[in-house]
C-alpha cells in the first residue's frame, strides 16, 4: 500500500512538473513574442517620426532612440504651434490695420463727395 501510495505521489509530481515545464515554455513563448513586438513597435515609430534614419544601419532601434525622436517631434510640434500662435497674432493685426484703413478710406471718400 505504501507503495501505491508513493507511485500516487510520483505520478502526481510527474504531472505537476510536467504542467510546469509546458507553462514554462509557454511563459517564454510569451516573452520572446513580447520582444519581436517591442522591436517590430520601435522600428514603426521611427520610420513614422524618421523613415530615412529607421533601419538604415540594419541594427535594432533602441528605446533611447525612439524616446529622443519622439521627444524631438515633440519639441517641434511645439515650436510649430508657438509659430502658429505668433502668425495668428500678426495675422488679427494686418486685419484689423486693414479695417482702419478702409474705414479711413471711406471718411475720406465720404468728404470728397461732400466737396463736390
């Protein structure tokens, strides 16, 4: 009986190692799948922010790569929208000098008919 008992056992462990091992490679099938996804991400980012620069040397791209392109983009949506601003301001002032001038324009059309 003890015996049986201990072959139980055995087996038991036999199934739970083996339930082990197949979660195992699973869990690196996982990562090693997360990785290619990582690098096939990486890659996207920086033939959307680059394309001339993303893949020109064969080597992988780095985080750090793609963190400084992004950042770079980033400073210059910035400074396009700092841009923006300042042609909307020069903008709103040629338009109102231009006001003033046509209303100017009028008086002075308004008085010359009265002249005449």
């Amino acid at each position: 009986q003890a015996e049986e008992e201990l072959k139980a056992a055995w087996s038991q462990q036999a199934r739970q190692l083996r339930e082990m091992e197949r979660r195992e490679r699973l869990l690196q099938s996982d990562v090693q799948r997360a990785g290619e996804q990582l690098e096939s991400f990486k890659t996207q980012v920086m033939q959307a922010c680059s394309p001339s620069a993303a893949g020109s040397t064969g080597k992988p791209v780095t985080e750090q790569q793609v963190i400084e392109k992004v950042r770079q983009i980033s400073d210059e949506n910035q400074q396009s929208h700092e841009r923006e601003k300042s042609l909307q301001k020069e903008l709103s002032s040629r338009l109102a000098k231009e006001r003033e001038v046509s209303a100017n324009i009028e008086v002075f059309k308004n008085s010359l008919q009265k002249f005449q």
